[in-house]
C-alpha cells in the first residue's frame, strides 16, 4: 500500500467514525431531547446547549435531521 493510498484510507475511516459518532451521541440523549422538546425548548436551544457542552458533535442541521428521524417519525 502506497502512502496515498494509506492517507485516503485513513480518512475514508474518519469520514465513517465520524459519522456514527455524531448519531451515536444524538440517541444518547434522545429521551431528553424529546422531553424537552414537548416542554416546549426549540431544537436550536436543546442544539446550542449540548453543542457548548461537547455533547453534540453535529451541526445544527443534522441535529434537525435526527429529530425528524429518531423523534417525529416514532410518534403516532
């Protein structure tokens, strides 16, 4: 294997980590980001705060894309 080909390797396996890193922090606290959203918190702000804390490693955009996934859809 070629040094360039181990580069491309190497970032095709962070591309990947990264990823199901992002989701996998999301479902972490999914329950509590559903309570807070029928408490009445918008995303952006349940976003913002576990964003400043280091617990949401996605942008605001995906974040929106887990709830419609993970959250609206699992609602009758």
């Amino acid at each position: 294997m070629s040094y360039s080909e181990l580069i491309e390797s190497l970032k095709k396996e962070d591309e990947e980590k990264a990823k199901t890193h992002g989701r996998y922090a999301f479902l972490k606290y999914r329950d509590e980001i559903e309570e807070a959203l029928n408490n009445g918190h918008s995303a952006i702000v349940i976003w913002e705060h576990l964003s400043k804390s280091g617990d949401m490693p996605v942008k605001y955009n995906q974040f929106t894309v887990y709830i419609r996934k993970f959250i609206k859809n699992k609602r009758p």
